[in-house]
C-alpha cells in the first residue's frame, strides 16, 4: 500500500457533549483558560480555543447534542484528550488546579507527540478526562515556553 496523498497535520478540533454549560465554560475557560471564540446557542454549541485547535461544547439539550445517544450510555467512547501547556511548572500547576477545586490525577512522565516529558490527568465537569502534557524535557527552552514576541510585558 502507497502512502496517503495527505498528511494529517494536527487536530482542528474535539466535540465534548456537556450536560451544564455554565459549569463547562467555567473549567475550560476560567480554569484552562480558554477563550470562547464563536458562539451558536441555536445549535446549543460553543467554540473555545485551545492553542491552534478548538474544544466544541455541545449541550445535551440542543439539536447536535439530540443528534447522538446521551453522554455515557453505552459507556465513554473516549478515554482521554491532551492539552499542551506552556510553561509547565507543576506545582505551580497544581497548585492553581486546586485552588480552582480540581484534582491533579496521576503525575507521571509520559510519551506524547512532542516526546516524553511531565503530565497529569483531570477531570472537567461531566467526567471527561483531560491530560495536561509539558514540552519533552530536553526540549530546548524555546520550545517549553510560547514566545512572547508581540505581547505586551
């Protein structure tokens, strides 16, 4: 078999069914800190960004989130999704999670796109669990941290 004529180069975006907006918009904006990019209430769907992708929330009211059985079912079709976060200071990270009331779930080292590097697991409110991944550690420090070229100090 030849190689596709395409390449995939990243993810545009994760649909999350959600049973409460509010309590959805404030883990991943306030918590994550995400920033809602479109918003289309007759659709019961919001856009948020997440660096160069975006996490839909549906809510389990409106016509996509009807669209498709209720959320957990016939079980989760989805075990995890992953967060690349910059800079990646865990206590700092953790320390921020637990303020906001959210529990760090198994700290580890663990191998994801960008190589190994530090990672923990949450949950959002309605049971989705969520990997928050650090740049590889011998990544060079450009790469660890975003640039800052353009943005105010």
């Amino acid at each position: 078999m030849s190689d596709p004529p395409f390449a995939v180069t990243g993810i545009d975006h994760i649909v999350l069914r959600v049973r409460a907006l509010p309590s959805a918009l404030v883990f991943y904006r306030d918590v994550l800190g995400c920033r809602v990019e479109r918003e289309q209430p007759e659709l019961g769907l919001t856009q948020l960004r997440a660096g160069r992708s975006l996490i839909d929330l549906v809510t389990l009211e409106g016509p996509l989130g009807r669209a498709s059985a209720v959320a957990g079912a016939a079980g989760p079709n989805v075990d995890h999704f992953c967060l690349a976060l910059a800079p990646f200071s865990e206590a700092d990270l953790s320390a921020w999670l637990a303020a906001c009331g959210v529990e760090v779930i198994a700290p580890a080292s663990r191998y994801g796109a960008e190589g190994e590097g530090r990672s923990f697991y949450i949950e959002d409110p309605d049971g989705n669990r969520i990997e928050l991944k650090g740049a590889r550690a011998d990544a060079p420090r450009q790469e660890r941290e975003p640039s800052t070229q353009g943005r105010e100090p």
